[in-house]
C-alpha cells in the first residue's frame, strides 16, 4: 500500500512541480482517474474498466460459449443475455461507456468470427436499454 496524490487540486499541484498527471489507482473493478468535464472544466472522478478484467471476462466467455457449442442457439442466447446484462449492471457508470462499447463490439465479432452471429442469440437489442 502507498499514498498517491489524487483528487481535485492534484492535477494543479503536480503540474506546478512538473510531474505531469496524477496518477490512477485501481479499485472495485474500475481503473479510478482525475479529469475534468468538458462542458464546466470542474473535477471529475473518472472510472474504466480494469484493462485485465476486461480481458479475462472476454476471454471466460469466450471459453464458456466453446463448452456451450453444441447446446440449443435459444438456451445459449439466454445464458449469454445475463452475462452480458450482468457485466452491464455493474459496469455501466458515467465515465465508462468507450470500455463497455468496446466490450459489446469484441462479444459481437468473437460471435461472428464463430459463424454464429449475435442477432441469432438474441442479445443485440438487450444491452443498454
């Protein structure tokens, strides 16, 4: 454990002694960043997705769906709809739609690349409604 300097005044205090960017700490699942909105300039906390949680989940799926090949395209449409809505109702924050767009694109040609294509399981119209 260390103490990093983060948090609304951290980027002007390091800017003033010429160490560039605060740095970023990770935390329940979210990469945690000091920015700023675009419209006020004021301080924004913003969250990403861990980059090696990101990996693995995709890489568990696409394991998951290898085991579930020979299943009916119905029930493996519906088991992939909640994992897909499972990883969406925790991952879905403000600062965190470029990581869950990337996610849902990397499922959707992993599907088509298979020969399977998403709009056969079902999912395409599930996610982010």
């Amino acid at each position: 454990t260390r103490l990093i300097e983060f948090g609304r005044f951290a980027a002007d205090r390091r800017q003033r002694r010429g160490q560039g960017k605060p740095e970023t700490f990770d935390f329940l699942g979210f990469t945690h960043i000091c920015g700023t909105m675009r419209k006020t300039g004021r301080f924004i906390v913003k969250r990403k997705t861990i980059r090696r949680r990101f990996s693995a989940k995709l890489a568990a799926i696409k394991e998951a769906l290898r085991r579930r090949w020979h299943e009916p395209v119905a029930m493996t449409g519906r088991w992939l709809r909640a994992v897909v809505q499972g990883y969406f109702n925790y991952h879905a924050v403000p600062t965190n739609s470029s990581s869950l767009s990337t996610w849902i694109v990397s499922i959707a040609f992993g599907l088509r690349s298979s020969g399977a294509g998403i709009a056969r399981f079902g999912v395409a119209g599930s996610v982010g409604a």
